[in-house]
C-alpha cells in the first residue's frame, strides 16, 4: 500500500486541529466561552485522530 494517501490523512487532520483550535479562539475572545467549547472539542478529536493515525502508519512501517 503507497504511504501517500495514510500520510495525507495525518496532514489533514491536523490542518483541522489548527483550524478548530484558532476558530475556538477567535470565538472565545468575540462571544462566550459556552460558543467556543464546540470547536475545542472538534480540536481535541481531531488531534487524537492525528495521533491514532500517526501511530498506525509507524506501525505498519516497522512490520
């Protein structure tokens, strides 16, 4: 299986990690912290997906 595709998904999911956690804090500094929990939450799943992700392609490169 090429590397490409897994390694693209890692990049994407914390490009999405990014995004979240500046569009949380934006939030948080213009509304409540209530409107903002909502994407640091997305910030957290994203960055576990990252790591999930990250850990299975090791894996996989080392078998």
């Amino acid at each position: 299986m090429s590397k490409k595709p897994v390694h693209f998904l890692e990049v994407i999911w914390i490009l999405v990690a990014v995004a979240c956690f500046i569009l949380g804090i934006k939030t948080a500094i213009e509304n409540r912290m209530n409107n903002s929990l909502m994407f640091f939450i997305f910030t957290a799943i994203a960055i576990t997906m990252y790591a999930l992700r990250r850990y299975m392609r090791q894996n996989n490169s080392s078998s």
